[in-house]
C-alpha cells in the first residue's frame, strides 16, 4: 500500500515526475497502460528500457503481423512495470563492419524482442508536451537493436534537453521476413514499425512527449523503412516529418515480387518442406526452436542487399511497391506529404563494400554505389517533393573525421553520421589518432549536425530556413547543403546537379562483386 501511496501522484499533461531520496531517483511515468520504472542514464537524461509494444511474436504468433499489447501482459495500475534494461534484441545475423563492436548488441536475442526505448530529458518541464524523434536503425533488415551502443541516443538528449528520442526493436531477417507462400500478410519487420508507431500515438504522452509532433528518423534499412510507410500509409501516416539518412524507398522496391527462397530452404534443413501444402509447413516452421531456425539459414546465401542472408523485404503491393508504382506515386504526390529532411554520405559505397583492414576498398565499386544505390535513389525522391510543394531539404555529408573513421582509408562512407548524430562515437574503436585541431573540428561539427536534426525537429516547417538559411529543396537552385567539405566544420549550399547529372544514365552496379560484401559473419551471439 505505501508503494501504491507514493506513486499515487499521478502524471498529469503527460510529464515524467521521479521518486526522489537521498540515495537516487527513480524515473517514472503513469498512463493507461500502468506506471513504468525507468533508470536515470545522467544527470540530464532518463530512460525507459524495454517497454513493449505488442505481443510477443511467439508460438501461433510467429510470422503474423504484430498483435495489439494486451494489458493482462502488464502488472496493474498500483504496482510497477520495470522499464531500467533493454530488452532483447531480435534474432539476428552480425557481420564484419569496419566499425566492428559499436553495432553488436549488449543484450540476448530472443522472439520477445517487440519494445522500444525511451529517452528523456531529466530536467523536462512538468505540463509541456515534447517533440519527439524516433529513429529507426538500418542493418539490411538482418541486424541491429536498441541495445546497439552505437545507438545510443543519451548524448543527443543530454545536448538538446528537450527533444525525447525513441529507439525501438522489429523483427528481421526470416523471423521479421519470411517470404512464406502460405502467408496472408509479408514483410513483417515493416508492420512491426507501424504498430510502434501507433503504440506512441497513444502513448508517447505519458512519458512527456507530443504524439501530434513525432518525426520519424532513421538510417539505411531504417530510412528505407520509415519512407515506405509514407506511400503504404499516405493518408495516416501519424508522424508529422520524417529524417532520412542514407535510405529511400527505391532500394527496397527493386526487390523481386518473392524476395528471396531462404523460408523454403530453412523449412527444407529442419524437416518442414512441403511444396503441397504450404499451410502444414508453416505450421510446421512455428513449432521449430527459433534458436534451431535461425542456425539453418544458409550461411552461403545472401539477401537483396548483398551481406545478411535470411529474409528481405518483398513486394506486397500493401507494405510495399514496385519500382513503377513508386515512380507513379511519387509524381502524382500519392504519399503523406509531410516535411521531410534527407542526405546521403559522400563515400557511401566504403561502408557497404568488402573491405581490408590495410587496403581498403575497391574505390571503384565503392563510387558506383554510392552513385547508383544511394545518390540517384535519394535524387528522385528529393524531385517529387519538390514536384509536390512538400518542405523538403537535403544535404550531403562530406566530412571525415578520426572519432568516427576507425580505418584511415575510409572517406565519408555509410553509416559514419550516426554516431555524429547520437553522440555515441565513444562506442568506435578508432585505429589511428587525431590531432587537437582534428578533435576541435569534429566537435564543432557534431554540434552543427545535431543542430541541424534538432532544429528540424522542433520545428519541421520552418527550423532549418530560419537556424541556418537553409532553402528549401529544388533540382535547379543552390539548395543542396554539402556539410563540413574538407574535414571543416562549416556548411556550404551547392548546386545538387553537381551530383545529379549522371543519374540520367548512373552506372549499372556490378551485383556479382556487391553481393560477396560483408558475407562473412564476426560470430553471431548464439
């Protein structure tokens, strides 16, 4: 009862109040769903671990579209729902990155994996609603987690103090998508965003945050994902702007109508196949040991996107369309017509190609994807926005810096923005030093990035034009933002023909070199 006493004080408009003693505080948030216990990160920073957002896809429930949370799965309104670890990542596959144990998880893996984190500002002010930024990480839709330190939000919290940053968790590879002919509903990892995002709809305002002021971010498979519920969900598409980094939706259209054949080849190892009838061998395929399932992935198989085999996304013609479809919609404007900010790094290719500790990258391979992959997929659908008179400002990322370039040959390659973003850099293992002038400009520059994605999220509509002088979009015009060009910590507006004008005829990607990248796995947890 004293416990029920103390906690009696509700939250009201939505803030996050905190137990205090002598000897810590204990975060706390109240709404429908029942009063979470969080953990203090920092001084500055609260966070609320693990807290789910659907059903866990379990038994009857693997391979289905996520399931409503049922409040029977949580304590009642008196008692506490601990909310201070994360909770267990998603089966995955890891692989060799240059980035090494930044992106490997701190956490198990497990099917229960459907939650989301989130992380608050400690000294947020009591009856105010804060925007929120929930952003989504990449991975080829086969690996990654909240738990990745690489993700790790804390500092980007700590900087901003009133911005609340969600990470959340989905199915991947077979687990998130199957590709099974048996199935009524595909491209289950895709669903699993959605229902995140309708979970904070309603609510996100229990941990302080403003569900009509959510911008949805993401990187690669992140941004990929986050795009395509922007056409699959154009009329309710709950978030009010969305951040691309490095994804569109054109890399995951080019997929073929069936994907890959990984859920009939694993169905075949563990005794499931049955070309007759493929409801018995679905049903078949739930009875079978996730642990054992995840094992029997070929491991001399890799999906659309060259490196994690196991399950990519498929067209579906509801979560996803084809390469045609996108081009006719994205004319047309038949997408939610939100505010939108997105970029591409310089070098993206050196972060998705087969690598050497000492040589390198094959620079030519590299050019080509980033050009082809990542450039003229973000070029188009720059072009339809501005088409479409949708607030759109695109940039491109051209600095490097050691603290985020662990090998000295890297340029500005994939995924090097995130810990510019996050703040998370002290989770990269860096394999030379920098200079005091070096470290003094990636401050700098850390500080105007996260400005920037700060600014736009406070205010999608207006922050970037009136915080930077930064016009909106158009092919034709000195928009395009290159941020910090030679290694600086500055910006420069530049014409994005510069970049654009070979994608009138960009350069095919050799698949067959693009597909043995990045196959070979660091050692999965087991």
């Amino acid at each position: 009862m004293r416990i029920a006493f103390l906690f009696s004080f509700a939250l009201f408009a939505g803030a996050v109040v905190s137990a205090t003693s002598r000897s810590g505080r204990t975060p706390l948030a109240r709404g429908k769903q029942g009063t979470y216990a969080g953990i203090q990160l920092s001084n500055q920073v609260d966070a609320f671990l693990g807290v789910p957002y659907a059903e866990p896809p379990i038994g009857p429930l693997r391979f289905l579209p996520p399931q409503p949370l049922k409040r029977s799965k949580l304590v009642n309104k008196v008692d506490i729902n601990n909310a201070t670890e994360f909770s267990p990542v998603c089966y995955q596959f890891n692989y060799r990155t240059v980035l090494g144990a930044a992106t490997l998880p701190r956490t198990e893996e497990s099917e229960d994996c459907l939650t989301l984190n989130v992380h608050v500002p400690t000294m947020a002010a009591c009856g105010r609603l804060l925007p929120v930024f929930i952003w989504s990480f990449g991975g080829a839709f086969a690996e990654g987690g909240g738990s990745v330190p690489l993700y790790d939000p804390t500092n980007f919290v700590a900087e901003n103090k009133d911005i609340i940053v969600v990470i959340w968790n989905y199915r991947l590879n077979i687990f998130g998508f199957p590709n099974c002919p048996a199935l009524d509903a595909q491209n289950l990892g895709l669903r699993d965003q959605r229902a995140a995002l309708e979970w904070l709809r309603d609510n996100i305002a229990d941990f302080g945050g403003d569900p009509t002021r959510m911008v949805l971010g993401g990187q690669s498979a992140g941004a990929d994902a986050g795009h395509a519920m922007l056409y699959s969900h154009s009329k309710d598409p709950i978030i009010s702007a969305i951040a691309m980094q490095s994804g569109s939706v054109q890399v995951i259209g080019a997929a073929s109508d069936n994907a890959d054949a990984e859920f009939i080849r694993v169905a075949e190892t563990v005794g499931c196949r049955d070309s007759a009838n493929r409801a018995k061998e679905l049903a078949c395929m739930r009875r079978i040991d996730a642990h054992r399932l995840k094992h029997a992935v070929s491991n001399k198989t890799v999906n659309y996107f060259g490196s994690p085999p196991g399950g990519s996304p498929m067209i579906d013609n509801v979560t996803l369309f084809t390469l045609a479809e996108y081009a006719y919609r994205g004319q047309k404007g038949k997408f939610a017509k939100v505010p939108t900010l997105m970029g591409i790094m310089d070098a993206e290719g050196d972060g998705v190609s087969n690598w050497d500790a000492k040589a390198g990258v094959n620079r030519m391979l590299s050019n080509i994807l980033t050009i082809t992959l990542f450039n003229c997929n973000i070029a188009l659908e720059s072009s339809y926005r501005a088409l479409n008179s949708v607030p759109i400002w695109r940039y491109r990322y051209m600095g490097v810096f050691p603290e985020v370039t662990p090998y000295s040959w890297l340029r500005a390659y994939h995924i090097a923005d995130v810990p510019m973003l996050l703040g998370s850099q002290d989770a990269i293992t860096a394999h030379y030093t920098s200079s005091p002038s070096e470290k003094r400009h990636y401050r700098n520059a850390a500080q105007i990035f996260r400005g920037i994605f700060a600014s736009f999220i406070r205010d999608p509509f207006n922050g970037l034009t009136d915080n930077y002088d930064w016009p909106t979009f158009s092919p034709h015009a000195k928009t395009l933002m290159e941020l910090f060009p030679k290694n600086s910590a500055t910006v420069l507006l530049s014409d994005p023909s510069t970049y654009d004008k070979i994608c009138e005829n960009p350069p095919p990607i050799p698949w067959e070199l693009f597909n043995s990248t990045g196959a070979t796995s660091s050692g999965s947890s087991e």
